[in-house]
C-alpha cells in the first residue's frame, strides 16, 4: 500500500506492529463491550449492576456446549461465524485511535465499505451454515436489507470523501479542523448511523435476526460461535460509532481535554445515541425498507453529496 | 526478482483463471454455472489489467481503466444474465441451456 | 531490472496468484453450489490482495466490495434455480466436458507461450504518489468520457434489467384504465402512496 501522501505515519509504523494490532483488538473489544452494556443499561433500566450482564453472558458462552443440526455445512458456517468479528477488527483498522490508523491507504473510506459489504457473505453463511429455514429467512432478509442501505451508506461516506478532498480517514480528521462534517452534512450522518445499525442488523433493522423468525440467523447459533456473532455485531455497531466520530464529529479535535478523551467520549456519545433511538423504534420490515431507502435515501443522500460538492468548490472546506 | 519474471508469472496466473473460466462456461449446463465461469475469466483480466498498470505504466491511468471497464463490464454481465435466467424460467421453466436449445440460431 | 516489490510482496502475490486458480478450480469441482459461489469469492479476494501488493488501492478494496455483494446475490439465485443447491445429492451437470476442458487448456497453453516468449518492455517507471486520485483524475479528465459511456451503460442495463426481470406493466398494477389510487402490488412497499 502507498504511503505517500499521508502525513501521519501508521500506527504501527509509530508503535511496531504487534502494539498497533493489539491496540486495534483491545479497542474493538471495548468498543463491543461499551455497545451491549450500553444497551442492557438502557433497556433493563435496572441500574449499572445490569451493564455487567452481557460479561457473564459471554463467559457462559464459552462455556457452553455447542449444539448442532442435521446435515449442516460446517465449513461454510463456521467460516461466516468467524468473519464477522474478523471484519468488525478489519473495519477498525481504518479508524484512527489516538490520531493514528493501523492500516493508512488512499482509499480507507472504500475499506471500510468494503469490509462491510464482505459481512454480506458473512452473515448469509451463518444463515445457510445449519440447514436451518428460520436461520436460512434471517440470511435472506439481511441480503434484502443490504440491498437497500448500500447505496445510501455509499453515498453518505462519499459525501465525506468530497468534503474532505481525500479518502484517507486522518485526512478526514485533519479537514475538520475548522468545522465539524455534521454541520454541513447532517443528511450524510443520519443516514450513516442508520445504515451502520442495518449492517450490524440491530435495532429497528434487527429483522434478519427477528424474533418473529425465532432469532434468524442467530437461531440455530450456541456456544462459542453465538459468541463470536454477538461479539462481531456489537463490535461493528462500535467501529461504525468511532468511524462516525472520526467521519463526522472531527475525531479527537476538542479544546482543554487530551484528543484520546474527546476520541471517547465523542464515541461513546454515539453508541448512546445508537441505544436510545434504536431500542425505541419499531422492527422495520425488509420489504417496507427497500422502497423507502431507493425512493426516499437514494435521491436525499445523492443531494447532500450535490450540495457538498458545491460548498467544495466554492473553497467552503479549505 | 527480476520485474519481468514477476509480471510473467503473474500474467500465467491470469491465463490460467481465463482457461479455467472458459472450461466452466463452456462445460457447465446450468446458467448461473455458466456465468460463474464467465465471471472467473473475467477475474483474470483484473488480475492483467492490475499487472500491466504496476509494470508497464503506473505514471498513467489507462491500465486502471482498463480494470475498471471489466469490473463493469462483471456487473453487466451479472445484471443482464439473471434477468435474462428470470426471463426464460418465468415463461418456460428453463434453468439449464440445454434446455433452450431451440434459442440456437 | 529488478522488481520494486519487496520479498514479501512477491511472495504475497504468487501465494495469492496459486489461491486465487486453485478457488477458481474449486468451483467447479464442490458438489455445494453454495461452496461454488464462495470458492469464487475467495478467487476474487485472492486477486483483491495481489491487487494491494501493487499499489491499486482503491480498484482492490472496490473489486472486493462489488464482488462479495455479487457473490451474495449469486447465492440467492444459484437456490432459486438449481435443483441441488446444498450439494446434498451429488450429480453432475456438465455437458461436452472434454471439449471444453481442451478448449480452455488450449486458451491456457496459448496465452502461457505468448507470456514467456514475448520480451515484455519492463523498464524504469515513475510510480504517482496516488493511484486512487490518479484514477479520479482520469475519470473525471482525459478519460471522462469512457466513464460518460459506462454510466450510461449502467443505467440502461438497470432498465433493461428490470424490464426483462419483472413480468407486470402499469396495467397490472393501476387496473385496465390505469385509474387505481394505489398500486395492487403482491407486496407493498413502505410509502404511503
């Protein structure tokens, strides 16, 4: 990868690669850790006592004797359930923590599309791994579901790309000195989240895990590969919040505190955004979205980007 | 190494994945077989099209569009060959090419 | 002239290069369509690494991107369509297969000749600090106007596709005189219309 034109060394030309790789992981861990009890926080409303809920849960999954289903195809399964947190880890690869990514290319933002799109696969392998029909619907549901936020989430992270004249996320950061992206770009960052709640299938478009299809793709999971699927969804819901941070919300730019602190606690803001909306809206039903998302997000995200475009030329963002 | 052994090399690569596609899209009744087949060759000329540009002429981007118009000309590809597969299964229940043989001109 | 690649990407590449045919293989070898779709997803993502070890960033990770969403598509039709999608009960549905087995052996042994006896014009080159913005420089400059055609490709292919896919017109869904307030859909959308 070309590392010219970046200004910012990577992370793991700074601290070696083992630190930056580790640091990535134990990132993502937190960040997935943050999101479920976040969620427990909010939704069992029984105090800060439930917001250790989703730790021992977790060891008892470890814990837990893997059950199976006839004639499943244990390959495919186990190498979806795998690459969920695989991708959610690679997703964040391309997040700057503490000013520094671990991967820098010129075209991070389209990384971190990509790596989402590669969940596509992933998530309809964990529908068709058990030869299961509710977690099979789940796999269908969620391919629907992609087909509708992807051109959205696209538009939206090019919008950022067009505003920040580049598609490396510290030069995302470093253009939004002067001004935070979601002032300009609100459209862009709504339809962000959203869309980063559709590919972690969570919240109101949970569908493809639904509980009308006795849990979707997650139906016929247990044991350590439940855990990994959870783990993954919640550390892709993480990755996305430090990625809107970093995208929309200038990173670690902050006055008086240290830039790792405005990092979390901008972070962090967002995940709690993510739980009190998210749990408070209605399951969306696939086939209800996909007009929505091409009649209503296509041309609205295409205008923002139109809008962008024109605020950019015009020297706006310089 | 020297630069012309890696481009050989990897142009024998992408040779291979044109051959192995062409038997698939030849071989195969199924039609969506069939495109998988087309699309595999068609990975090969990415794999070209990457080789030349990194090797012949990185200071110009017509390599680089060259691999874009494949890439397009994949999801065209795609696009067009399951409507057309909806299409004959919708009127006539035909999913493998044998079975359209009456489409030979 | 030797490579700029380092040891490690030259490596990279040929592993990837030997993975990518070997998954090409595969997919017509597994018995599992649903294994045949990801054995050719896997041929994509091996060419997407070898595309990153030669500094193509931006054409890499889109290669990944709008191949992993094909494949996924793929998916859903190869169980549309196909009698045996899990591989369940093995058949084989192949016709002609020495002949095409010759023909692509003999694609295969006729680009290889031409590969190494060509004396291919390696020499210096300047590599650009950015192939990405190299390649949006091109596209919205000297080669504006091959992306003018591809979109216009695009969206006829769109139409087109959609055409040939669905088999209901207006008539089917505002009534024979077209008067219907809301459309008699099999399955409703999500606006209020």
């Amino acid at each position: 990868m070309s590392d010219s034109g970046a200004g910012i060394a990577t992370s793991a030309a700074a601290w070696g690669l083992a630190p930056a790789v580790l640091l990535v992981a134990v990132v993502a861990l937190l960040l997935a850790f943050g999101v479920a009890a976040v969620d427990r926080l909010v939704v069992s409303g029984a105090g800060s006592r439930a917001m250790w809920e989703p730790l021992r849960s977790g060891v008892r999954l470890m814990a837990e004797e893997r059950r199976t289903t006839l004639a499943p195809d244990s390959l495919l399964w186990r190498l979806g359930c795998a690459s969920v947190p695989v991708l959610a880890l690679l997703s964040l690869a391309v997040v700057p923590l503490g000013g520094r990514t671990l991967l820098s290319t010129s075209a991070d933002l389209v990384w971190f599309n990509a790596m989402e799109s590669i969940l596509w696969a992933a998530v309809w392998l964990v529908g068709w791994g058990p030869n299961a029909v509710h977690a099979l619907t789940g796999g269908y549901r969620f391919l629907i579901q992609g087909l509708s936020y992807e051109l959205p989430l696209m538009f939206s992270l090019i919008t950022v790309g067009i505003g920040a004249q580049s598609l490396r996320a510290t030069d995302v950061v470093a253009a939004q000195e002067s001004l935070w992206f979601v002032l300009t770009m609100p459209v862009a960052f709504a339809v962000f989240l959203a869309t980063a709640a559709a590919f972690a299938f969570w919240g109101p478009f949970a569908s493809p895990a639904g509980v009308d299809v006795a849990g979707g793709v997650r139906s016929e999971l247990s044991g350590v590969e439940r855990l990994l699927v959870e783990l993954g969804r919640a550390a892709f819901l993480g990755a996305a919040a430090a990625m809107a941070t970093a995208a929309f919300l200038g990173g670690d730019a902050g006055p008086w505190l240290p830039g790792p602190v405005w990092q979390l606690v901008k972070t962090v803001g967002v995940v709690v955004l993510f739980v009190l909306i998210g749990r408070r809206l209605p399951v969306v039903r696939p086939e209800r979205f996909v007009e929505v998302a091409w009649m209503v997000l296509i041309p609205l995200t295409l205008l923002q980007a139109l809008v962008v475009a024109v605020l950019s030329l015009s020297g706006f963002y310089a | 190494m020297s630069a012309e052994l890696v481009l050989q090399i990897v142009l024998t690569v992408a040779a291979a994945l044109i051959g192995v596609g062409l038997f698939g899209a030849l071989s195969q009744q199924s039609i969506v077989m069939i495109m998988m087949g087309f699309e595999l060759a068609l990975n090969g000329v990415l794999l070209a099209g990457g080789a030349a540009w990194y090797f012949f002429a990185p200071d110009r981007a017509d390599a680089q569009m060259l691999v874009v118009v494949a890439l397009v000309v994949m999801a065209v590809e795609m696009a067009m060959g399951f409507a057309a597969v909806i299409a004959a299964y919708r009127t006539r229940q035909v999913d493998m090419i044998d079975m359209a043989a009456d489409l030979k001109g | 002239m030797l490579t700029d690649l380092s040891a490690w990407a030259v490596t990279a590449v040929v592993v990837l290069g030997a993975l990518s045919v070997a998954a090409g293989i595969a997919v017509f070898v597994v018995d599992s369509m649903a294994r045949a779709t990801f054995a050719l997803l896997a041929s994509f993502l091996a060419v997407t690494g070898v595309l990153i070890a030669f500094d193509l960033d931006y054409l890499a990770f889109v290669t990944a991107l709008m191949m992993t969403i094909e494949m996924a598509i793929m998916a859903v039709f190869m169980i549309m369509f196909m009698m045996n999608p899990a591989g369940l009960m093995p058949m084989t549905m192949v016709h002609n297969a020495r002949g095409s087995a010759l023909v692509g052996a003999g694609a295969f042994v006729a680009l290889t000749v031409g590969i190494w006896t060509i004396d291919w014009p390696v020499g210096e080159v300047t590599r650009p600090a950015d192939s990405t913005r190299q390649l949006g420089e091109a596209i919205m400059g000297s080669h504006m106007l091959a992306m003018l055609v591809i979109g216009v490709g695009l969206f006829a292919t769109i139409i087109s596709g959609t055409l040939l896919a669905t088999a209901r017109g207006r008539y089917d869904r505002f009534g024979a005189d077209l008067r219907a307030a809301r459309p008699n859909d099999p399955v409703p959308g999500g606006l209020p219309r």
